[in-house]
C-alpha cells in the first residue's frame, strides 16, 4: 500500500471521527455495565449502577456510532456497486446489535423496577450475559474495520 492510498479527502475526517468515537462509547458502556453487574454480588445500589451504565452510556454511544458510520458510508463507499465484506460484517454486528442491547435493556429495566421489592437480579443476569455477547460481536467488528478483509 502507498502513502498516497492513505490520504483521504478532509470531508471524511469527522464522520470517521464520530464513528470511531460512538463505537468507543458504546464498548466502554457496554464493559462498564457488564463488569458492575457481573461484581454486584447481589447488591441493589451496584445492579442498579450496572443498568444505567448500559442505558446511559452503551446506547447514546450505538446512536452516535451508527449515525457517524452511515455518514461515513455515504461519503466513502455511497456509490460502490458492491459493499467490501468487512462493510457487511460491520452492517450485521450493528443491527444484531441494537436487538440484543434493546432486549437487554427492556428485560434490565424490568429487573430493576423488581428490585424493590427482592426480586430481579435474574433479569440483570440476562443483560449481562447479553452485554458479554455484545462485547464479543464488536471485537470482531473492530477487527473487521481495522483489517478491512475481504
């Protein structure tokens, strides 16, 4: 690979960036919220922090990732007549992704709203392991974005 092929337009640069940084968020949120729930041991107040770790963080960052990667695909790859597989890897972790992080947060959401009253950390144990699989997805999707195979 030349030098030359790594310049890309400056038009690019802070979709990529918004991108970048939303797929950032999202996996800390996502690690943040799996490690809390997973070292809560039971205790409401660290099941809880778990949860809203995952709500407030993990998917703000989906929202940002997903709107800086469709501005990025539009400006770079918007008029191809075929998507790399690296684009479809990307593609498929993302909206497997929203449905597994929805599903984890309505089910985390009703093991909190039980937590008053003894019960829900099962539910929080269904969005941690759900969170678990998450992280493992988009470790493929990075390496999918870094290596670009195809």
């Amino acid at each position: 690979m030349s030098p030359l092929a790594a310049i890309r337009p400056d038009d690019w640069n802070f979709p990529l960036f918004l991108h970048v940084l939303g797929a950032t968020v999202l996996v800390g949120g996502l690690f943040s919220g799996a490690a809390t729930l997973a070292l809560a041991r039971g205790q409401e107040r660290y099941l809880r922090l778990g949860y809203w770790s995952l709500l407030a963080i993990a998917l703000p960052g989906y929202v940002v990732m997903r709107v800086g990667g469709e501005w990025i695909y539009s400006k770079e790859l918007g008029d191809a007549e075929e998507d790399p597989a690296w684009v479809g890897i990307g593609y498929t972790t993302a909206d497997t992704g929203a449905l597994l992080l929805l599903i984890g947060l309505i089910v985390g959401g009703i093991g909190v709203a039980r937590l008053r009253r003894g019960g829900g950390s099962g539910l929080l144990r269904v969005s941690l392991v759900l969170s678990v699989l998450l992280l493992a997805a988009y470790v493929v999707a990075v390496w999918a974005m870094a290596a670009k195979p195809d």
